[in-house]
C-alpha cells in the first residue's frame, strides 16, 4: 500500500495549533495512509482522490474532527458519524477529544475513510433537498408582492444563494428580526449577489 505524501504548504496549519495539537498530527498519520492527497481548502487541511474531497479536518473548541464531505452517504453502523446541525445535508463528523480515542478508532476511522474514497469512485452523489422544500418566511412573501421586481430577482439567484438567504430569514425567531434581514439584504439581491458577495 502506497502511503499519502505530505504536502509541505499545509505544515505550518500542523505547526501553528495550539489545540488539538497531538490529535491533529495522529489525524493526518491515519489519512494519509488511506493514499489521499494533502491539499488545503477552506483554511483546513483537506484529503483529496482524484482531486475530490473525501475529508478534511478541522477544530473546535470541545472537540476535533474529521469531516467526511459525503459522509450522509456512509453506511455508518457504530452510528458515530455526527451532522453538525439539521442544515447541514452531505457532511457528517467524526468526533474526538483525545489522541488515545483516536489510537482507538484507528482502524475503525481507516475504514469509514476507504468507504469514502469508494462511494467517491461510483460517483454516487448525495440527494439535496430542493429550495422548493424550505419554507419562505411570511415576511419575505411579503416583500414579493410588494416589490415585484424582488421576487424576479430572487429567483434568479442560484439555489445555494437562494437556500442561504432562505435559512438566514428564517432562523430569526422574531418576524421583527426576520424583516430586519430581508431589508439588510434587499439591495444583494436585487444586484443578484448572495450575502457574501
């Protein structure tokens, strides 16, 4: 088995940890010897196969992780693979919070790995929800009939904008705040940009 090569522009990410140190290099031990590719996405340290993300690791405060990019897809029977919120539709977590866990789950972590570069290989792509499937709050409603001209325009955005902009509104619990956001934003998507164009 050919082992992964160290990509050297990735080194300081490794050097410059303050948490997570440890974990973080017994991370990358375990990924690169699954034939990946080292590469950095994202200011994270992402593993590539055929230069498609398979998992990229990263921090938190409480824990670290890998993030498996298709991980919905995973069969996942130890049910340990994490979605970090219910937005979130393809990626799933591992989760650690020591290096002995992850000395642990070695072969456990090899493992969900190979199945990732597999599921990779078949081309086998993760079913997102529609837009159509997110609710439009009453308040951006609104702003459609009232400027016409917005609804064209948000329409004309691309899904992911639209998906955005729709899950910013309306995780506002207060239709005060939710109005508040749809005026922030009116004139981005109006000139057709996302939020952070």
């Amino acid at each position: 088995m050919t082992k992964g090569v160290k990509n050297s522009k990735i080194d300081p990410f490794f050097k410059k940890a303050k948490q997570w140190k440890e974990e973080f290099e017994k991370l990358r031990e375990i990924v690169l010897d699954c034939e990946l590719t080292e590469d950095f996405k994202w200011m994270h340290p992402c593993y590539t196969h055929e230069n498609k993300n398979i998992v990229l690791i990263h921090g938190f405060k409480d824990y670290c992780a890998l993030l498996f990019h298709k991980g919905a897809l995973l069969k996942d029977p130890h049910n340990i693979l994490i979605q970090q919120t219910e937005n979130v539709q393809a990626a799933r977590q591992l989760r650690f919070t020591n290096v002995q866990q992850i000395d642990e789950m070695q072969l456990l972590i090899q493992t969900y790995i190979d199945e990732a570069i597999e599921i990779e290989k078949s081309g086998v792509q993760v079913e997102y929800k529609k837009n159509t499937e997110y609710a439009v709050p009453e308040e951006l409603q609104n702003k459609f009939v009232e400027i016409p001209d917005l609804k064209v325009a948000f329409e004309a955005l691309t899904p992911g904008r639209q998906r955005a902009y729709l899950l910013y509104f309306s995780s506002a619990k207060q239709s005060k705040t939710r109005e508040s956001r749809i005026e922030k934003y009116l004139p981005n998507i109006l000139d057709g940009k996302g939020m952070d164009d």
